[in-house]
C-alpha cells in the first residue's frame, strides 16, 4: 500500500459516516425546512400588516391596536418557530415537541378559517404536513437517539 493509496482512504473514510452513526433522515430535513419557511412567511405577513397600517390600507373594521398585536403574534411565532425548527435540526426532542404543537393550532386555525371565512388557501397542509414528518418511523427512530 502506497502512501497515496493510504491518504485515499482516510479521506474517503472522511467522507463516508460510519454505520453505526447514520444521519439525520431526509424526513427530517424536509420538515426543517419546511418549518424555516413557514416562520419566514409568518414574518413575512407581520411585515405585510405593518406596511398595510403605515399607508392605511388596513381592513377598515380593525383598529389599528388589534393590526399590532396580530404583528406581534405572527412575528414572534415565526421567529420561535425558526428557533424550533433548528433545533429540532439538531436532534431536540422539545422542538419537535414544539413544532407539533404549533402546527395543531395553525392547522386548526388554518382549518377553520377556510371552512368558515372562505379565506386562507390551504396553508393548515403546509402546517400538518411539518408535523406529521416529524413524526414519520425514520424520524422517530433519529429523535429516540436523542435523550
């Protein structure tokens, strides 16, 4: 064996993870992300309240103190959920934990919008299907590593 075969191997040694330890499962990373977007466009709707009150093109029937809380809310559920999605990146139990149940609410939430207002697309799938993902056997199985 040559010293370049030897450095070969190493390298490729690098790159391969070993049996015993595999990775993160793509349900997982599919759920990360999809929950990082999520939180950006819960973000992303504060902001589109905030532009629609600074040039008053809010729904006239909402005061502009009901406008700034809901800003508030989504804001600071985008931000947690983005937290939360990293984490539970990492293997964090209470994230996904969190996770889930944001996306009972939201679903819920979501659900009932539709159903009743008529409004709100079908975003509540978006919200469940992050949920459920994290709950799928692979997912499952990595999170239990985890204690």
């Amino acid at each position: 064996m040559t010293v370049t075969d030897h450095a070969r191997s190493d390298a490729e040694r690098d790159l391969t993870p070993p049996e015993e330890e595999p990775g993160r499962p793509g349900l997982v990373t599919a759920a990360v992300v999809l929950w990082i977007v999520l939180g950006v466009l819960m973000i992303g709707t504060a902001l589109l309240f905030g532009l629609g009150l600074a040039f008053g093109t809010a729904d006239p029937g909402t005061g502009p103190a009901a406008v700034v809380a809901a800003m508030v809310v989504l804001a600071a559920g985008g931000v947690g959920t983005i937290v939360a999605a990293r984490r539970a990146g990492r293997g964090s139990r209470r994230a996904r934990t969190v996770l889930t149940a944001v996306g009972v609410v939201l679903a819920a939430v979501g659900l009932v919008q539709v159903t009743f207002l008529g409004v709100g697309g079908a975003w509540f799938v978006a919200f469940v299907a992050g949920a459920v993902l994290l709950h799928l056997p692979a997912a499952r199985a990595w999170f239990g590593r985890f204690r």
